[in-house]
C-alpha cells in the first residue's frame, strides 16, 4: 500500500461501509475475493478508518469513479 501505515477510506456505498465494518456479511463469492483481499490489506495497516459520505454530497467524486470505470472497460 505504497507504505502507508494509517487510512482514511471515504465512501458512499453504505453496503460496502457496513461490510467492511464487519456489521454485514458479504454473500456474493465474486465479491468475497475482493473483500478478503481488503480485509487482509486492512490488518496490515496501525490505523484504518472508515467515513461514509451521502451520495448526494459525493457527485464529483461519483463522476470521476464513473469515468474510470469507462476508461477501464475501454481498455479490455
């Protein structure tokens, strides 16, 4: 993680929040893998924070994950 020892995650997702929280489960398997690999790189962090932002407060964020999500797929 580029050596970082302490993160702040900012989200929108409440589900994904919540998840990595511990207070849901994740039950999709394709999901799962991506959440174990989170979880682990997580422990390996002192500190690890997470803030949840309202999706209404989070459009130019939102915007920007859009276009990189469009810029991935146009790579494949």
């Amino acid at each position: 993680m580029l050596g970082a020892q302490e993160v702040t995650l900012y989200m929108d997702s409440e589900l994904a929040a919540k998840q990595l929280k511990g207070e849901f489960r994740v039950k999709d398997p394709r999901i799962k893998l991506l959440f174990d690999q989170a979880i682990h790189l997580i422990n390996g962090l002192k500190k690890f924070e997470i803030i949840q932002i309202a999706r209404e407060e989070n459009k130019e964020a939102d915007r920007l994950a859009n276009k990189a999500i469009n810029l991935s797929e146009l790579k494949m």
